[in-house]
C-alpha cells in the first residue's frame, strides 16, 4: 500500500468507513432480508416475522470516562444504547449478548459492579442475557453488545421511507446529554488542577442521568401501536439531531426544513448550555447521545399525535434538491452540516 493512497479515518468518518469496507458484501442467504446500513440488520423468522440483530462498542477513553462514570452505570447504558435500534426499527427487543475485554487493573469486583447494571437493564427493559465472551485487554476497558429483536414484517420502519410534505417528529427533548458532558468534563478539569476541591454537581441530576443513564424510548412503540400510527421513516437520536436527519434523508431522497422554534429543548438544558455560551440549538443538532426517536409521519396522520406530551412535530421534508436547513426564530434559512460524533476524529 503506496503512502499516496492511503485515507485518514477521520477524513472519511465512520459511515464513509462502514461504506467503504462493506460495498463489496452481497446478501447470499434468502433469510437475510436487510444487512448494513440502518439501525439493525433483518433475517427472516417465518413467513410473517422477522429477527432484528445490532451490535455497538463502547471503547475506554472514547465512549467513557471511568473517572466520572460509574461501572453499574456504564453497565446499564451499553445495554440501552442497543436496544435503542431495535426501537428504532419498530421493534421488540428479547435478547442481549455481551462480550468484554479488561485490563489487569479491574478486579472480579469491579466486573461484578458492570454486571450490577447490565443485569438491571435486563430487568427493566425485559430482555434476557443469553451469552457472549470474556477476554483480557491490554488497555483498559471495551465492551460490545449485541440485541435481537423481533417484528412483524409489516411493521418494520426503515430509515428510507421518508416521503415529501411528511412530517418530521421527535421525542422527548434533545441536548440534555450533551450538557451532562459538559459538566462532568468541567469538574474533572477542575479535579485535575485541585483534587481537593469538591466536585460542583448540585442542580444537575436530569443533565447528569441523561449522559450517565440514558433510556432508550421502547414506551415510544407502544405508543405508536396504540394511536395507530405506522412511521414511514425512523432513526435514534444517538450523534446528534443533524447527523440522524442526514441519515434519514440521504436514505430517503429527501430534502428537509425544520424550525429551531419548534425544537424539545429542557429549560435546564438552556440555562446550562447559556451559562457555558453554547447554543442550545447546537447541543440539539450536534450534541448526540440524547436516545430519542426521530421518525416521518404522513400529513393524516398528525391529529393522532397532535398534542401527545411525548412527541413533538419539528418540521417537513422537502424534495432532494431543496437541501437540508434550520429555520431560525427570524425565518432565516440555515443550511445544516452533519457535525455529530465522529469516532476517528482526533482530539
């Protein structure tokens, strides 16, 4: 391999990578019905149901910091960040493999303290912990989680079916995570200059157990069966509004307008991101790890969610060629850049 062609993983980001190296993968098996490219693969089940499989890494030092992040939280969350793509295709989540890599540093009960947190969120969220692999690490901590689900065909929702003058939805509010970051990043900052200084996390606890304990929005399906609405288009919120949008659309052949005043955006999420002068649109559009579902519904069918406390409308699709923007509070149009996490990007 010549020095002239090679590629930085930075330049390219880690969809461009995931592109890149799978371009060449053809489905050879006719029970493989979806393969890479949204937030779970699809095999066949029977006739009329389907197996959801996804699998993340959470690595030391890029996805956590154990200075701040307790192991029985960080347990809970590798869980409930993969089953948040199961949610996100419409689906049930059943299962759970584990597979971790430790250091000499962690003793049985730190592990143990890990387990603690997966073992809650099995509990909570109703799936079964079936299996997985224990292997030693060189540096630090890294572990990966798979989740199988279950739909039935028909109610799987992919990331391209968004249509024109569908309606763009998101729930709950977005950027709290993101703030929770932030002041966990400042008071280690702060513990590194003065250990003795205690660390200031009073008035905190939504921006902290959003970042430390996220919940991934399985009520969300329920609801939807409920009000009889079928999504045509769906994504979790995990790199930031923005680069979720891209996803959808560049899937869909869409284009896309939605309104900063129309934006969920918690008062405390405000007041925090105001106070260490950031936009508290910009946590919203690039801060990510928010776990919500962002999703497309036909025009008819928004009476049917028309006031539900859990679902806010924040703008419309538009065609391809009209491109992607944010609607400001004046009625400028900005055009948006897809500036979410990047796992190549250095520091």
């Amino acid at each position: 391999m010549s020095e002239e062609k090679k590629t930085s993983l930075e330049s390219i980001g880690e969809f461009g990578l995931i592109e890149e190296l799978t371009k060449d993968f053809k489905s050879k098996r006719e029970s493989t019905i979806y393969g890479v490219g949204d937030d779970a693969a699809l095999i066949a089940k029977d006739d009329e149901n389907v197996t959801l499989i996804s699998t993340d890494a959470l690595v030391e030092g890029i996805h956590f910091n154990l200075m701040y992040t307790p192991l029985m939280h960080l347990g809970y969350k590798a869980v409930v960040v993969n089953l948040s793509d199961i949610y996100a295709m419409n689906g049930a989540a059943e299962q759970i493999t584990v597979s971790i890599a430790a250091s000499s540093r962690f003793p049985k009960e730190a592990l143990e303290e890990l387990y603690k947190g997966i073992h809650k969120a099995c509990e909570i969220y109703n799936v079964d912990l079936i299996g997985g692999d224990t292997t030693s690490s060189v540096s630090g901590l890294m572990i990966s989680v798979t989740a199988i689900g279950t739909a039935k065909k028909e109610d799987v929702v992919y990331r391209n079916g968004a249509k024109e003058n569908e309606l763009i939805v998101v729930t709950g509010d977005l950027g709290a995570a993101y703030m929770g970051l932030q002041i966990l990043e400042r008071e280690k900052s702060v513990y590194k200059a003065n250990p003795d200084i205690q660390p200031d996390l009073d008035g905190y606890d939504y921006l902290l157990e959003r970042q430390l304990k996220p919940e991934a929005r399985k009520d969300i399906v329920r609801f939807l069966k409920e009000l009889d609405v079928k999504p045509t288009a769906m994504i979790d919120v995990s790199d930031g509004l923005a680069s979720e949008l891209f996803h959808i659309c560049n899937q869909s052949n869409v284009g896309a307008n939605i309104y900063d005043e129309k934006l969920p955006i918690d008062t405390k999420v405000s007041t925090t991101a105001i106070d260490f002068d950031i936009s508290p649109t910009t946590c919203v559009l690039n801060g990510g790890e928010d776990y919500e579902l962002l999703f497309s519904i036909k025009q008819e069918d928004f009476d049917k969610i028309k006031g539900n406390p859990h679902m806010t409308v924040i703008g419309h699709f538009t065609s391809k060629d009209s491109g992607l923007y944010l609607i400001d509070k004046q009625g400028a149009a900005i055009q948006l850049k897809a500036q979410g996490w990047n796992h190549f990007k250095g520091e």
